[in-house]
C-alpha cells in the first residue's frame, strides 16, 4: 500500500538497501518503544541504559564511523534512521544522536588510536554511554566565551567549570568536555564518569524532551591524566563539527516527528465527523493538510539531497544550516496546525502531536537556535558576519 504522504515519490529515490534500513528501523521502534513512550514522556524518564544495548544491537549507534565495531553506513542511511527515531520521540534520535554523531564522533575524529579502541567498540555496543559537554549555563551560542577551564598539572591536566543542558550525562559512562586552555584555545578530554571532583545533576521537571535524560555537569578540580586529552582536537572547529554532523540527523529527524503528527491528523480527519461528514471533506482542513505536507516534502528532498551531498564529501556546514533551519521551522509548524485540527484531543497523550510539538520546542533551539543558522545563512549571502 502506497503512503498517501509520498506525493512527490521521495521513496523512489532510495535504493533498495535504504529502503530496507528505514523500514527496519520503523519495525524496531514498533516493537519495542511505540508501546511506551507516552508513558515515558509522561514520567519524564527513559530507560536509556536498555535502549542504547538494544540500538547497538541494530547498528544504530557511530552508524557514519567505520571500524572500532561500527557499521560505518552512509550519511543517507543514517539520515532515515532518525527520521524514524524522531517519529517515534525526539528524545529518542537525541539518544542516539548525541552518542553517536557528538560523543563517539569526537573521540574517532580526534581521539588517540588507545582512546578509540578503549571507548568505541563499547559505545557502538551500546554498554557504555557518551556526553558531550560544550553548553554552559551563560555561554550556549557563543562557546567561544566558555568558562570552563583545563590547565596543566604535574601528571596530566586539571579541570574546573560547568557544563548544562547535557543530553545523557544522567548516565553516561564517558564525558566529552570542551575546555580553555591558556595559549592553546579549545582542548577536548575524555573524562570518564566517577572521577573525583565531577558531579551530574539530573535536570527534571521539563516540559520538553521528557523522554530524554539531561544533566548538568559540575568539574571541581578534576585531575585527570595525559592520555584523556583528545589530541587532534585543537581549537573551537573541533566540537563544531561534530555539531554538524549532529545537526545533520536533526535535519532528518524534525521531519519524523512532523511526518508523525500529519499522519495523525490524516487518520483523525478522515474519521471524526462534524455536521454529518468526516471534517477532512471540509475545505479549510483539506487546506491545512495539504499546505503541510507540501511542507514535507520539500524537507524531505532538501534533507536527501544534503545526505547525498555528504555521502559525495561535498556537504557544509552551511548547508547543514540551512537544512537544519527550515526541518526544524517547518516542523514545528506542522505540529501546531495538527493540534488545531485534532481539536481538543489535540493535547491529550492519547495522541503524540502534543508531545511532538513540545518536543519540537527544544529541537528549534539546541544545537543552534533558528536565528544562529540564518546569522550562518546571513553570512554565507552577504560576506558579512552579523553575531554579536
């Protein structure tokens, strides 16, 4: 049966091999998230520690990395892979995205051969759990102004600072912090959780990306030694790509929650009635619907096209800004005309638009907010750089 979402045929574009990726992909959250994450994102709680073994065991986590026991698919592939992700919860491709594209990207990018081979076979197994601490609590779009501070000690390095808005640190088993060092700039470190002097506080009480497990990190005075630096990381382009990769499956992802939520809505349309028919046979629903999904699958064709180009070496992050800014824009607006037409049921938990769209709220925003990437786009235009 044909998806009456796939008016443009975008599934035509995929090889066989992706299709079966995505589909596989779709099948595994059927089973064993679709049943619960309501009931997750309604306690504000996720059983990470489980779905990250249960990820790893379908190839999901370092999906682009190539070796250390990862599958090392492509851009494409990883792409759909958080398109369903995120159809199922943001909090989900959060998971994902963050210990494969932030945590283990950073360590097969800039980590030593011994930190690659200590840290990612188990990672992409889903046994241990990775961070990424960049974000502080007065410096999330400017990390060039970071307090947090690495200076040399006798025996290796000594680390004080804070870390907020830290998506898995709750539990993860190795913290990727980005640091100061005087005359050198950004330095990276692993730094395994449990060492003296780092303390994680949950952050509860979200209204957003309840299904997601996010912290703030404390570094008060941690010692740690000369083989937890990450040696080719030197200077601020080090976290940044790995926010571009990151971005990248956001760019897929926003596009999974909006596609659930115009699925929803489709369905509930078709079968309320009000004044005696259906209201998807009124005009101004059938307008709603049809503006949205074509909102879709322009996102859809921008998101795989930009997939191709990374799969080409030709992607950047300009482009990324670009894809990550209307998936995310486009989106959110999707799944606030979805509640309009779910009426009042629009915000029960019986139905998943209102936790998209809350969910939604926080994807606009991390990882660069909607005004950064047009100041990216700005620039890109014009030559001129407008921050600050």
């Amino acid at each position: 049966m044909s998806d009456p979402l796939d008016i443009l045929k975008i599934d035509s574009l995929l090889s066989d091999d992706e299709l079966a990726i995505r589909d596989s992909v779709r099948a595994l959250l059927d089973r064993r998230v679709r049943p619960h994450i309501a009931g997750w994102y309604a306690a504000g709680d996720l059983p990470a520690r489980e779905l990250a073994r249960v990820f790893g065991e379908h190839g999901l986590l370092g999906m682009r990395i190539e070796g250390h026991g990862c599958p090392g698919m492509s851009a494409v592939a990883y792409g759909l892979a958080c398109l369903e992700l995120e159809a199922a919860d943001s909090g989900l491709r959060s998971l994902v995205s963050v210990q494969g594209s932030l945590a283990m990207e950073a360590i097969h990018r800039f980590g030593s051969d011994e930190q690659r081979e200590h840290w990612l076979p188990r990672m992409a197994a889903g046994e241990a759990i990775g961070s990424f601490g960049l974000t502080e609590p007065d410096h999330g779009s400017d990390p060039a102004s970071m307090r947090t501070r690495a200076k040399a000690v006798e025996g290796g390095w000594e680390l004080n600072g804070v870390k907020t808005w830290i998506t898995n640190a709750p539990v993860a088993d190795v913290l990727v912090i980005w640091a100061q060092v005087d005359g050198q700039g950004v330095r990276g470190f692993a730094v395994p959780a449990g060492t003296d002097g780092v303390t994680v506080n949950e952050i509860t009480n979200k209204m957003s990306l309840r299904a997601s497990l996010t912290g703030e990190i404390v570094l008060d005075g941690v010692r740690v030694p000369e083989t937890a630096v990450l040696p080719g990381a030197k200077g601020l382009r080090a976290p940044l790509s790995c926010l571009t990769e990151a971005r990248y499956g956001i760019a897929w992802g926003a596009l999974g929650a909006a596609r659930d939520c115009l699925s929803t809505a489709l369905a509930y349309a078709r079968d309320r009635e009000q004044f005696g028919k259906p209201i998807a046979a009124f005009q101004l629903t059938q307008a709603k619907l049809a503006d949205m999904a074509v909102e879709l699958q322009k996102g859809l064709l921008v998101a795989l096209h930009l997939g191709r180009m990374a799969d080409a070496g030709t992607m950047t992050p300009d482009m990324v800004s670009l894809a990550k800014l209307n998936s995310t824009r486009e989106a959110i607006g999707i799944a606030r005309t979805c509640r309009t037409i779910l009426g009042a049921n629009g915000i029960s938990g019986e139905y998943p638009v209102m936790r998209h769209a809350n969910n939604l709220e926080s994807v606009l925003t991390y990882e660069g907010t909607a005004e950064i990437h047009q100041l990216v786009l700005g620039q890109k235009l014009t030559g001129l750089a407008a921050f600050g």
